[in-house]
C-alpha cells in the first residue's frame, strides 16, 4: 500500500486554476492479472479533480491481483484521493 501511497503522493496535481478542496472517490476494477480494466467517479468534487484523480489511477503500473482462495480474482476498489490547496 507505501508503494501506491506514495504514486499518488508523487503523481496527483491540483488542477490548476482550480479553487475547491475536498475528497474525489474513484472506484475501480482489476482483472485477474492485475490490469486495471474500469475506472469512474463515485464521488465527484468538480470536472478538473475528477479528471485528475482518474489520471492518476488509470496511470498507476498494474496492480497485483486479488489472490481469493489461493486463486486471482478480479477486484473492485473505492480509494479517495483528496485535493487541497497549497
């Protein structure tokens, strides 16, 4: 999880010109492989963060597969990524 916390910490920017500070909520989903295969907003905060965060996560390297019952399973994930202002 360092490794994702980190990736978004790094890669997430304000949208520039924007003024608004709150949490946008991505849901997504992985295949077995880890490839992420959907992504949305469940969560909107405004066109740009939402645009942003979608950025962010539909660029993050492939995840590693949910393992259920010793097998890869796809999986759908929620993660809030915030956004405030410097």
């Amino acid at each position: 999880m360092k490794k994702f916390t980190d990736y978004i910490t790094n890669n997430l920017n304000y949208p520039e010109g924007e003024t608004i500070e709150g949490e946008v909520l991505v849901e997504y989903t992985t295949d077995e492989q880890g490839k992420l295969i959907e992504a949305h907003i469940k969560q909107s905060l405004s066109e740009a963060t939402d645009a942003e965060a979608l950025r962010v996560i539909c660029s993050y390297p492939d995840w590693k597969p949910r393992i259920i019952h010793k097998e890869p399973k796809p999986g759908k994930h929620t993660v809030p990524l915030r956004f405030k202002r410097n």
